[in-house]
C-alpha cells in the first residue's frame, strides 16, 4: 500500500476498534525456520487478543507453545482513484501486534473466549445457542496474544496526486467507499419447520 | 477457523480465482529470527503474484532480497450459524502460497504488473489514469511470487451441528450471506469543475 498518506497511530482505542471491525486476523509464526500466515476467526477482550482452533492443529501447537508471532487484520473502506495511476491505493485501516501467544487452560477465561467468538460473529448469539459442552471445550485449543505491542495504520480520504497532476489533467479523482452488507439468511436444510429467525439474525438485518 | 467442513483444493483455476476476489494480501516474513506479516495491495498476471511499494521499505527491501515469504490471501463469504455455539462458523475461501519473491527488474514486466494492480483494483482504470512516468516506476520496488506452491482452502454451506443438536435444539440454523458493494463515488476536494465519473467507476456502480 502507498506509503504517503498513511498515518501511524499507537493508541489503545483506535487498535482495539481496528481489531473489533475485522473478521478475520492473519497469523504469522515460523515452522522450522519458514514463515507461515494462516487466517483465523479472533476475538478480542479487554488487552487480550483470542483465537481458537482444533488441538490436532499444527499452527495451534506452535502459537500455544508460544513461539513469536504477528498478528495482522486489516479492513478495507474505499477504492482511491487517482489522477496518475502511480497514486491509486485503497483506503483502510489495519493493526500489526507482535508478541506470544499463551494457551488458555482456565476453563472460565476459555468460556469467556468462546463467547467473545460468538459475540463477535454475531452479536446476542451466545445466549441463543447450545452453550458448549465439557467435551467440546475440550478438544478445542484457545489462545491469547496480550495486545502489548500493537500499532495500527490508517489511509483514510482523497488520493494525493501532485500540484501538477491536479492542475493539467482531467481526470476524475475521490474515493469510492467499500460497503459491507448482509443479505437473506439461508436455512440450513435439516432446519425443521416452525424455527423463526433468531432475535440475533433479525436485529443484524434491521441494520440494512 | 472451524476445520471439519473444510476442503483443500490444489487445482490452478480455484486458486487463481481467490486470489483474483482478494483485494488484500497479507504477507508474512523472517526479519531478524522474528515472523513479521503486513498487508499489501497485490495482482497476479498468469502464474505470478506481484506486490509494490517504496524502495525504502523494509518489507520491501526483505522480499526483494528473496528471503522466503508466505502470503495469504482470504475472503469472506458469510457467517454460520450452528445450534451449538461451538460449530459457529464462516463461510470462506482463502490461499496459502509459499515461496520466495523475485524483484522485477525489467521495465516491461514492471509496467505491466502495474496495470494489473490499477485493474485489479478498477477494471478499466489503467488506460483512463496518466501513466507511471520513468521517475516513478525507478521509486516503486515490483517483487514476484511464482505461484509453484500454493494451496486453497473453501468453506461453503450450511452448519455442521450434530445429529442430537438438529433432532432436539429448536435454535434455527442457516447462513448469513456477506456481501460487499460500492457507495457513492466521492470527488476529491481539488477535483476542478466539468470533469465527469468515468466510464470505469459508471461500470463499477451499475454492478449495484
């Protein structure tokens, strides 16, 4: 991404509202001396960042042994077009946290985790669903990365092509906003009939 | 990431075709023993995955030196969700590649890997916009990934609760599809008077 326009931003809130927006988190770790990047479902609560995943899982293994790794999620907002096209970029906003991740064996901070997973998904979704059972949190790993180094990036705006540019061409310039929405929800088929819509479901598609 | 409905595919075409819906790579490397992961914006021309940015990148300047590297690139298509909490899911595709990255060096290929980050980014856009001059392109470092080892994993479909869970939990199930658009184009503020949208951006929102 273009280097110009971005501003390095190190507080606390802007970090944690970056991380909340994303979905999805890319994970970085080294597996005998090669880099690894592997997506994630995260969640984070208070200075803790979570991930969770099958205790088969080779990447768990790693980040639960807590060996280095970096964190990265980032959330698009806008196509920047520019009059040179050297000067087009994206809008977004994106965090880069580096630490060591711990592994989770308390079973209330493990419980906590898997309803900030939830939480996250979809927001009153925990307290609709089968809560998990002793069994399940067993064979899921959960870990966590303390947020203590984390910095965040923001582009935001129009694109900066030079004096020259914006004076001689004419060629159109701004930003076309990046929009993410919901669309119908589609029943699982084994569904049987007379379940509504959840509360959850409803609430998340009043905001369309 | 939930890994009991998932799928690995190996096959060029699916790969390629993830990548190509990914505006965003995420890309992880070896600095100093340490793993480091940065997004970028990034295109592939046939089996070839480029990234640019600033001769005075570190990132750049590690990549280019051919240090190995992997990128992920991920996009979401939907949320799942199951009966139980624990199956609670997304509906994905995403790709792993692995390899080391090339600096293009040849004014050829680096031009043309700049018209497929312009159309990648906008269809259209490369032929509306001034063209890199030689100043610019010497400031902007082009690296390559040969596409030899990369992989792709999809989710699609509904929740994967238990038999129990579908036969007994009146909690209704399904997914919810995520969608992505683009909102009104907005102008940059230097942009002078009675230059209209052009026809890339006219095509981009008649997709609405």
């Amino acid at each position: 991404m273009r280097r110009a326009p971005e501003k390095g931003r190190y507080d606390d809130a802007t970090v944690e509202r970056i991380l909340d927006r994303g979905l999805v988190a890319h994970v970085a770790f080294v597996d005998r001396g090669e880099p690894v990047c592997v997506p994630f479902l995260h969640a984070r609560v208070e200075r803790r960042l979570y991930l969770h995943g099958s205790r088969a899982s080779r990447a768990m293994r790693i980040l639960a042994a807590g060996e280095p790794a970096c964190v990265s999620v980032t959330v698009v907002d806008g196509l920047v077009l520019a009059r040179s096209v050297f000067e087009h970029s994206a809008n977004y906003a994106s965090v880069v946290a580096f630490g060591r991740f711990e592994a989770v064996e308390a079973a209330e901070e493990k419980a906590a985790a898997l309803e900030a997973f939830t939480e996250k998904l979809l927001p009153g979704r925990w307290r609709e669903a089968r809560q998990p059972s002793a069994k399940e949190l067993k064979a899921t790993t959960v870990v966590a990365l303390p947020l203590d180094e984390a910095s965040a990036k923001v582009r935001t705006g129009p694109p900066s092509d030079d004096d020259t540019d914006d004076a001689l061409l004419d060629v159109w310039a701004g930003e076309i906003p990046l929009l993410t929405s919901f669309g119908e929800p589609v029943p699982s088929p084994g569904l049987r009939a007379g379940i509504p819509l959840p509360k959850s479901v409803e609430r998340l598609l009043g905001e369309r």
